[in-house]
C-alpha cells in the first residue's frame, strides 16, 4: 500500500491529500494547502469575535440581574462575570492553536478552563466552542470511540461543575438580559440577594447546549476523517494505477527488446552459420572445382543479401516516428519458404533429407515466419553443434495440429562452437505465443530431436507450389 501524502496538521479541517486528481481545487482549500497557519488563524479569531459578541450579551444579564435585585452590584458574581467570560475567549482561542499537534492534551486543558472559569465567574463563555473545536480534532485524528467517550467526559465534568458554581447561563440570559430597563423603570429592586436562589433545572439549557455542541464536534470530526480516508483511497487508487501502468509498459518494453533480441540471434545465427559453411566449402573446392566454388561464394552473397534485409526489418521497429505496425515491421519475413531454407543449409553441406515440405502452412504470417524460424535454428544448431551428422525435416497435418520435426543423429565431427541454449529458449517462446507447443531433447543413439506443435485449422492453412523433396 502506497502511504498518503503528510497533511500539515493546521490543514486538517480542509484535507484531502496532495495527490493531483483527489486535490480540492477551492480557494480557501488551496489558500490552507499553501500556508497551515491559516486555519488555524481563522478559529482563533472566530472564536474571539464570538466571546466579544456574547459578553455584551452576558454584560446586559449582568445588568438585568442587578437591576432586578438578583444580584449585588458590588459583589464578586457581578464584578467577575465579564472579565471571566473575555478571559475565556482569549485562553480558549490560544489553546486552540494546538489542537491538531495534541487534541486529547487540548481538549482536557479546555475542559479544565472551563471548570475555573465556572467556580471564579460563574460562566462558562464561549468554552463550550472551544471544547466542541477541540473535540472536532480528536475525532478526526483519533478512533470514533475515544472520540465518542471523550466527550462524554468533557459533558459530566462540565456538567456537574455547573451545577455546582454556575450562576448565568443560558436560562438567565433568556430571562434576565432585557430586565435591566424595565426593573429600573419599576422603582427599587424586588429583592437585595448575593447570589440568585440555585435552581439545577435552569442548568438544563446549558447542559443541553453543550451536549450538542460536542455532539456536533464529534460528528463533523468523523466527517473530515471519512473524507480524508476517501481521498486516501482515492490517491492510492491513483497510484496502483500508475504502477500497473508503469509495470505494463516496462514489461512491453522488455518484451519488444526480448522479441527484437530474438529475431536478431535468427538473422544472424542462421545466416551467419551457414555463410561460414559455405565460405568454408567455397575455400576447400576453389582448386578443384572452380564452378562449385563460384555458386558457393554466390550462395553466400545471397545469404548476406538476405540477411541484410532481415536486419534492416528488426531494426525498423526501433523507430518511434514509423507509421509502420512495429510488430509487422520487425517480423515482415524476406522468405518464409521452408524448401528454400532447407535447401540453403544443404548448400551449405549440410545432410539434410526432408519429407512433407509440401504440407500447407498456416496462412498467417507471424505462424509461417515462426516455422521457419524453428527450422533454421535446429539446422543452425545441428550445423554448428553437430557437424557430419544426417538430418530429417519432417512436416505434417491433420484437420486441427501442424507438426514439423528436425531430427538428427550424432555428429561425426567435433563441433567448434558450444551452446547458450539461448536459441532453443527463443524457439519455445515462438511456439508458446502461437499456442503451440515445442519439444527440444536428446535422443538414445546420441542425436537431437527438435518438434514442434502448432494448433491451426484448414481453413488458416496454405498450400505453396509442389516441388521435389530429396527422400531422407
């Protein structure tokens, strides 16, 4: 699995990931992206508006309370309760700049401010926000559990310390906020009290305020965490597509490099072979038999002709501005007639007998191609490995296999070359593309055996002109 992309944790409310197809293309996404701090500039500035905005609000319950005799002007709740609620607000708004490095460690010290802020003020200010911003984090870096059981914590620790100290809340700024110009207009206050009477069910707005708050932090955590998983998914998704694409094209490329290899050990091995053979015979008979000599040299000259050409069609599948099919260019054969090919190796000294050259082959020429090939390197090899030793080319078909073998015996000379096996690989790999089969193998009396299968059927046959076969 390819890792996502490291999120700066100042971007995790905006996060999707870097990868290029998943990446939000928004404005405010991609000013997060490119400077971190932004977000976290944006909720602590939030969060200062807000707690300027709700201390004229909890100024004005002041103002009501006292006006209406529920509190002393000149006692501690009256003269704390604004200050506190602004100390709240800035505490809480610095606080929340780690929330992303350590959210458990901020939401415990938020939790633990809004307890002191309850027992010196008796209000708990914008704190609820800032604990619901808080928890926001924890559900979006930690499991839904600890999320889930964080805040349910957060809500009994608060809760009891509001009951216990609370003296505005929500109940009071409902009842007392707009009290302050009537009471006064009604003459003296109706009651001289420090401390209004405790009433734990006007603390049910409250609780019930910060329950949803926190219920909304947890909630739109996990609404971060499953979209960045979704874009995570997305990203790797991407990515094992790129592999696959990268993994197909280099085994293309190793393929088409294999394939070109191949063909190049073909053109040269074959041709190559049996230009020496007959340069050899040409050399051995030029004294005694000049005629001999001269058809043996233009034997030669044909072979290299040919061979040329042969190259010149691999080579043509290296050029990328070809509008030539590659495949077609680098295997467009210059002869795929299997009589030619065996009587080239005779020419070249080679014992060679043949039965069935008169067999169709398979109309396509990437399968023809192939049985030539096959041919000419098991004759290459009895040429080089075996020398002195007698040959048989056989050929045949029934209505769904063509079978061609080259059998040979023992040579009787010693061979002045040793194998690489590297062309009885390359003649395996052309019967398998071509769904055939090719057995390569020793024989008992000490010779060689090269057989090929191929499937086909008659109406992808071809049959080439009839001509002589030397009996083997």
């Amino acid at each position: 699995m390819v890792p996502s992309p490291p999120v700066h944790p100042a971007a995790a409310d905006a996060t999707s990931t870097d990868h290029a197809p998943v990446r939000r293309s928004t404005a405010p996404a991609r000013l997060v992206r490119e400077h971190p701090w932004v977000a976290s500039a944006a909720v602590a500035a939030s969060v200062l508006v807000v707690g300027l905005l709700t201390s004229v609000v909890a100024d004005g319950t002041v103002f009501g309370a006292t006006a209406l005799g529920l509190l002393r002007a000149d006692g501690p709740v009256a003269g704390l309760a604004v200050p506190v609620w602004l100390a709240g607000a800035g505490a809480g708004a610095v606080v929340l700049a780690a929330r992303h490095v350590r959210p458990l460690t901020v939401t415990v010290t938020l939790a633990a401010l809004a307890v002191l802020s309850l027992a010196l003020g008796g209000v708990l200010g914008v704190l609820g926000l800032c604990l619901a911003w808080s928890l926001r984090a924890v559900a979006s870096q930690r499991t839904t559990r600890t999320a889930v059981v964080t805040a349910v914590v957060v809500l009994l620790v608060v809760t009891t310390a509001a009951v216990r100290w609370q003296v505005l809340g929500l109940a009071e700024v409902v009842a007392w906020g707009g009290a302050g110009p009537l009471a006064s207009i009604g003459g003296p206050p109706v009651q001289d009290l420090e401390v209004p009477d405790f009433s734990a069910a006007r603390r049910t707005w409250t609780v019930l305020l910060l329950a949803v708050l926190l219920a909304l932090g947890v909630a739109s955590g996990e609404v971060v965490k499953d979209r960045r998983r979704h874009a995570r998914a997305v990203a790797e998704r991407w990515a094992a597509l790129a592999r696959e694409r990268d993994t197909g094209a280099a085994l293309a490329r190793q393929s088409e490099r294999a394939r070109i290899a191949r063909e190049m050990h073909d053109v040269v091995a074959h041709n190559v072979s049996v230009m020496v053979a007959l340069s050899d015979g040409a050399l051995a008979a030029l004294s005694r038999a000049p005629d001999r000599s001269r058809e043996a040299m233009a034997e030669v000259s044909r072979t290299g002709r040919e061979a040329i050409a042969d190259m010149r069609s691999v080579l043509g599948a290296l050029h990328g501005d070809d509008d030539r099919d590659p495949l077609d260019a680098s295997t467009a054969p210059t002869s795929t007639d299997l009589r030619a090919t065996v009587e080239r190796f005779r020419a070249a000294g080679l014992d060679v007998g043949a039965e069935g050259l008169g067999t169709p082959l398979p109309s396509d020429t990437a399968a023809r191609l192939a049985v030539v090939r096959i041919v000419g390197e098991a004759l290459t090899n009895v040429l080089r490995h075996a020398p002195g030793a007698r040959t048989t080319v056989r050929a045949h078909r029934d209505a769904t296999t063509l079978r061609v073998e080259v059998v040979s015996t023992a040579g009787t000379r010693a061979a002045d070359a040793t194998g690489s096996r590297r062309g009885v690989v390359g003649m395996q790999e052309r019967a398998a593309l071509l769904g055939g089969r090719l057995d390569v193998g020793p024989l008992a009396d000490g010779g060689w055996a090269v057989r090929l299968t191929l499937p086909t059927s008659p109406a992808a046959l071809t049959t080439p002109a009839p001509a002589e076969e030397r009996p083997s």
